[in-house]
C-alpha cells in the first residue's frame, strides 16, 4: 500500500501518516521502535570517523551536525506594515527548564490534571491520568535525570558553656561560623538556651566558596565542618538541617530566618538584615554570583501567545503545525488554554482572558540533537509562529525589541507575582528588578549602546518612515509617527544623546516623561475599534499608572494645570468605553444594512466596517451621540427581556424608561442625524417615535404658517380701519386664557429639547402636545 501524503493538508497530518507508513512497511514494528527509542541504540546519521583527510566534521553528541536551521527574516518593511494596519506581535515565551523529576508535574499542570485535553507530537489526543501517566515511560530514554546543584544550606551549631555577654554573643557566634565555613557567605542569629547552658546558631549559608569547594549539606560535610571547627573552638556541635537550590530557595530561607528572630539577624560582615526586602537583596544581588547555580535541562515548558478575541480554532492549528515544523523529531505535548475552556479558577491564576498554548518538549531528541535556546533560536521560533498564524488567517508579524527600541525584557527571578487574575502583576525583587520591570510595563523607548544595534535601529527608523507613505496606512499615520519618535533618539549623535540625558536629569524631567507617556496612552485609543474588552481595560489601567506616577512626581506649582489634563484624560477615556460597549451589544448593527441584520452578518469586522463608515458618513460626533442613545436603548430592552420572568412587576417601570429613550433618540433623528433615521427604518419602536414628532412638529409649523395668514389678514383690514388704542394693562397680559398660553408653547419647544430638557420630561410632553393639538383642532372645527 502506498500513502499519497497530498491526501492530508495540515502538515502535521503528513508527518504523521509518514511515521506510521515508516513503521508498517519499513521492517519494523511499533513496538521493536520503542525499544529502539528506550535502548538509545540510534545511529548516526553523520559518520563520526576521522577522514583521510585529517579533517574532523564538528558534529553532537550522536553525531548530528549541531546547526541552526535558519529561515529567511520576513521583510523589515513587510513586517512593519503588517504591524500598522493592526498585526499582533507573534509572542514565544520560555516558561521554565526542568529535569525529568519534573516531567510529570509539568505536564499535569499543561493539562489541569487531565482535565484538559493535550496533544503529542503524532497527533494522539491524550485524556485523564492513566493516559497521561503513559509520557513518562516513553520520555524516559530522554531523560539525563540529572540531580541539580545544592546551592544553599540551613545549619545549626550548638554551643555549650555561659560565655560571654548578649553585646558579645554575636562576635564569637561569627567566629565560630567562620572557622567552620571559610570565605563562604552566610547568615545567622543566635538563641539562648532556657536554663543558661549555652546557646544555639541558626544560619543560612552559600555551599560553594570561592575556591570552587561545595559542600554537599549532608552529614559527611557537616563533618568536615566540624573538623575544621574543634581546633578553635571547644563544645560546639555542627549540623546541616536542610539544603537547596537557586536563588528563590535562599531568599526564602533567609526570610524566614528574619521573621522568626524578628530581624535579629547578621551576616558575615556584620551587617544587621532587619527584614525582608534587605534580606532579598543580599540573596538576589549578592549571593548569586557565588552560587555556580545549575538545573538539569530535560525538557522546557514554552509559551506561545495571542490577542484577547483571537480565532481559538485557527491558533490552535497554527500551534501544532509551528511545533511539528521546528521541533521536528522531538517529543512534545501541548494543549491550548483560553478564558472558556480553562477549569482552573481565575482566583487561581486560570481563566486568562488572552488565547495561549502550552508545550513540553524533550530538549534532546530520538537522534540525539539538542534544542538551541539561543536569542537567534528564539527570534527563528518567532518568525515560524508568525508564518504559521497567517496561513490560518491571524495577523501576526515577528517583532525585534530594537524594532521600536522596546525595553529589555524581564526574568522570572527578577520578580515575584502579587496577582494572577487577568494579566500577572509582578514587583521587583530589588530596586533595580522593579526598575527594569516597571519600564517594560510601561513600554518606556530603550536605546541599546551596541553599533550593531544602533545600525539595526536606523534601518527600522528609515522602513517606518517609507511604511508612513504608504496610502493603505494613511489611517495609522499616529502609530507609524509613534515609533519613528521611539527611534528617533538613538538615531542622533552621541554628544547630542547625551545632552539629551543631562537635560533629562534636570529638575522635574520625570514629571515631563509620564506627561509624554500620558500623550502617547491617551491618543493610543483613537484606535480603540481595534481593541476588545480585555485590551481595552488594560489600556484603561496604563493610563491611570500614567496617572498616578505623573501625580508623585510634578511640582507644586503644576498641581492645578493637571488637575485639568488628568480630567481631559479620564473623560478621553470614558467616550472610548462606550464605543468598546457600543461594539460589544448591538449600537454598530443599527448602522448596517438591514438585510445583513436578517442574515446574521453581525460579526466584530462587520461591526469595525458599519463604525468606520458612519463615521466617515455622519462624522465622529453625530455617530457618537447616536451610539450613546442607541445603546442605553438596547441595554433597556435587555434588562426586560432578563427581568421578565423573575421579577413582573418591574417590567412596567423599565418599559416607561424605554420610551424615554427611544424618544430621546427619535429627537435626535428629528434634528437631523442621519443614523438614527437609517436604525429607524429597522426598528419599528424608534420609527413610530420618529414620525410622532415628526407629525407634531409639522402641525406647530402648520399653525404657524395659519397664524401668520391671519395676521397678514388682520394687519391688512387694521390698515383699513380706523385704528384703535389696543395697549393692555400688565394684569391682563398675565390673565390672559390658558388657550393663548399654551398657542405659545408649543413655539418655545421647537426647539432641541435635548439641550434643556431632562430625558424624563420627553414622553409627558410630547403627550401633552398631542392632546393640546386635538383641542386646538375640534376649536377650529367648531
């Protein structure tokens, strides 16, 4: 049987339909295959004997040329362009690296404990644990299962004897730690014993010394310490309590150590660390040069992300194909996870509102090749993804840090999370740490000091400004301008960027930078159609941190100037949230034709297309003030439809609102916007209010037109006639008939009622009108 692959379209169909012909046909069995797999009897694909000539090809470790498959870069233009008219950045995240202890935990947590369905690299959809369970006997040929480094250990010395004063206890405490570690940091804090017989040493120290020496934490180092420690001192008993990796085991030890003496804590150098923010400096900017840290790298859990609203089904494929192409030949699983088919709990960091899938794949293959995790790899990674995502119809583009002189990016033990919900929200570990994170939150330019980037960035300054002429942009012409200011700066001299930065330091230069970050956040919702609910609320949150730092750091004297530009800013951003509601319920479809309505063509690219269009047709304030009465209309009819069945008796109360509103909308269309009278001609409720006003304000101009026949008459017969003295006294004026007082009403609201009237007053009025109509016409009739 021969397999014609053309049969199958995803890629990843092919791969697997050629594997499985490979194994039926190709003299080997399935099950002699994972023996094979298991025995790690692979043979080279690259002999690895020496040639004749003397000549060694420099291959891996199974004889695998170690060699980057690079793809050629997209066009920087192309890119660029694609980002203006709306692309997301294509987004590949390294999660974590973890040995093959951690396999299992990894890829429970991928699945949500077998709640979620999860993928292998053959295409097999893998559900529950017992199938789950299957991963880690196939992987464990992969697995190097090396042990991590003992980094960090905990001790405690008991030392007998009353020795000397409380102020002393400390020095000798030191002493006698010194003795036992050498050169190595530590921490500690000393303990008196109840009945006086001596006291007890609790401390943290580095392993490792600077001579290359770790000690292994367990009771032979604990003798080795002791050994070193009986010459000196006399009593004294050593002990290693526990050990750990990294710098967020040390950090947490040395926390609690803090807390539990309540800061009577001293280093080597004796230096008091009082509490835990200075006890997390010593560990994260100290200590980590002297760790040597290291963590096997079996398998790496990464991250491929997009947009809120993102086709789930087209990014799911777009996934699996990415990983079938660049990790070719290696284990892996994935599953996606969004905000409606996640179970996790949002309180628990679940249920985020931005489509994203996670991957555990084996670092080293079936041959024997390694990933590479270089920043080459990762741009490569980014640029497949990219490629993959707008083969399914997502626009997404690759995007360099130096494309728009974009702030480093942040590492995982740099920060720690506060809040999962939504999007993770960190603080830095230190000073510097919060510095660096705040600056990529707040998408602060960063201009790199290298000339190789500073030529990367004036290219990308240079395509920016042709992508600016281009026709089919003319609508992105603010975002183009924003990233060539970006890149402006590090385009000019080096003397002239540097009296920039001393200029920057003067008194009240922060107070001027979150200004112009305001101005940059604030004019980045003039193209909030673009935008949905979670990324607009994110937006919502820049501008207040915008705010708020911006606040901490004016002048007195400018306190009142922003005062108006924080108010100008805060209503900016409250008409973008009704046009983001406004596209969410149904405000847009009232600007479409009326046969898409019935068709059921009311998708978020209709709704963006019947927006821009009103807009271009009535322009931006009269479909802004349509949408606003539009909407409260729509919500109205929902809260009814919602309330009808639980609670009757308030529908008489909402229903009484709705003709308010929709008689607020029929005076608009009324007084000429041209939206409300083409959803008049699809909603029966607004086109009966419409004419009713319509059928008024066409008596009043009938009776006025009337009134002025008869006056032209009775001016016409006075010229006639001898004329009399007709002047009133004031009273009689004020005692004139009720009839003659409202003949003058109706004359006084010809006006817009909007402008002076509250929306409660529409529907009594209009009925009062109607009823002073009919009097006035049976009076003529009679």
């Amino acid at each position: 049987m021969e397999v014609f692959l053309g049969a199958f379209t995803a890629e990843w169909e092919q791969r697997k339909a050629a594997f499985l012909h490979d194994l039926t046909l190709g003299r080997r069995t399935l099950s002699e295959e994972d023996e094979r797999r298991r025995g790690g009897s692979v043979r080279s694909a690259v002999s690895t004997e020496t040639p004749k000539s003397g000549f060694r090809v420099r291959t891996g470790r199974q004889g695998r040329p170690c060699s980057l498959q690079r793809r050629a870069d997209r066009p920087m233009r192309a890119r660029f362009a694609g980002l203006a008219a709306g692309s997301q950045p294509a987004i590949v995240k390294m999660a974590s690296f973890g040995g093959g202890s951690r396999l299992g935990a990894m890829i429970n947590y991928v699945a949500r404990n077998g709640a979620v369905v999860i993928e292998n690299e053959r295409g097999d959809q893998l559900r529950g644990r017992d199938q789950l369970s299957t991963i880690g006997d196939e992987w464990d040929h992969l697995m190097k299962n090396r042990a991590e480094s003992r980094d960090i250990g905990l001790f405690r010395i008991s030392v007998a004897g009353g020795g000397p004063a409380d102020d002393e206890r400390f020095n000798r405490a030191r002493k006698i730690v010194t003795h036992g570690l050498g050169d190595r940091a530590f921490v500690f804090s000393v303990t008196h014993r109840a009945d006086g017989s001596g006291f007890e040493i609790d401390g943290v120290t580095v392993l490792r010394n600077s001579g290359g020496e770790r000690l292994t934490a367990d009771d032979a180092a604990a003798a080795i310490v002791q050994t070193r420690m009986e010459p000196a001192e006399t009593g004294t008993k050593f002990q290693f309590t526990g050990y750990g990796n990294g710098t967020d085991y040390g950090t947490s030890q040395v926390r609690s150590l803090v807390t539990a003496h309540k800061g009577q804590v001293q280093d080597e150098q004796e230096r008091v660390i009082a509490d835990a923010k200075q006890a997390g400096d010593l560990v994260q900017l100290e200590w980590r040069d002297q760790l040597h840290s290291r963590k096997p790298r079996d398998v790496m859990h990464l991250v491929l992300s997009a947009r809120a609203g993102t086709d789930t089904h087209a990014f799911h494929n777009a996934a699996r194909d990415f990983l079938g192409q660049q990790f070719a030949g290696h284990r892996y699983v994935f599953s996606l996870h969004d905000a409606q088919s996640d179970p996790k709990a949002e309180a628990a960091g679940g249920k985020r509102p931005h489509v994203h899938v996670h991957a555990i794949i084996a670092m080293q293959s079936d041959a024997g090749d390694r990933v590479e995790t270089t920043i080459a790899a990762f741009r490569q990674w980014r640029l497949g993804m990219a490629e993959k995502a707008r083969a399914h119809g997502i626009n997404m583009e690759m995007t360099d840090r130096r494309d728009r002189a974009s702030a480093p990016s942040y590492s995982r033990n740099q920060v720690r999370p506060v809040n999962t919900i939504g999007r993770t929200q960190h603080e830095g570990t230190s000073a510097a740490a919060e510095q660096r994170y705040g600056a990529k939150r707040d998408d602060l330019p960063s201009y790199s000091a290298t000339t190789r980037s500073q030529s990367y960035m004036q290219r990308a300054y240079g395509e920016w400004r042709k992508v600016r002429h281009l026709q089919e942009l003319g609508a992105q012409q603010y975002f183009i301008r924003s990233q060539m200011v970006r890149l402006e700066v590090p385009r000019t001299t080096v003397g002239s960027r540097d009296t920039a930065h001393h200029e920057a330091g003067n008194s009240g230069s922060p107070f001027r930078t979150y200004l112009v970050r305001l101005t940059e956040l604030v004019s980045e919702g003039d193209d909030m159609r673009h935008m949905t609910r979670p990324e607009f609320e994110a937006y919502e949150k820049r501008v207040e941190i915008a705010l708020f730092r911006a606040e901490k750091t004016l002048p007195p004297e400018a306190r009142k100037d922003f005062e108006e530009i924080a108010q100008a800013a805060r209503e900016h951003v409250n008409v973008r949230r009704e046009i983001v509601e406004l596209l969410e319920v149904r405000g847009t479809a009232g600007m479409s034709d009326p046969r898409s309505r019935e068709s059921g063509a009311d998708g978020p690219q209709e709704d963006k297309q019947r927006w821009n269009d009103a807009v271009d047709s009535h322009g931006f304030e009269a479909a802004n003030v349509a949408n606003k009465a539009l909407l409260e209309i729509e919500r109205t009819r929902e809260a009814i439809e919602r309330i009808a069945v639980e609670r009757p008796d308030e529908v008489s109360a909402l229903k009484k609102e709705l003709d308010i509103h929709i008689t607020k909308a029929a005076e608009l269309g009324a007084s000429g916007n041209g939206i409300i009278r083409e959803v008049a001609e699809i909603d029966d409720d607004l086109k009966a209010a419409l004419q009713s006003i319509e059928r008024d304000r066409q008596k009043r101009e009938n009776e006025k037109s009337s009134a002025r026949t008869q006056s032209d008459e009775a001016a016409t017969a006075n010229r006639t006639t001898p004329q009399v003295d007709k002047q009133t006294h004031p009273d009689d004026r004020d005692a004139r008939s009720p009839e003659s007082a409202r003949d003058t009403a109706p004359r006084q609201e010809t006006g817009d009622m909007t402008k002076s009237d509250p929306a409660k007053q529409y529907v009594p009025r209009l009925e009062e009108i109607q009823r002073e109509t009919k009097h006035r016409n049976v009076d003529r009739e009679r």
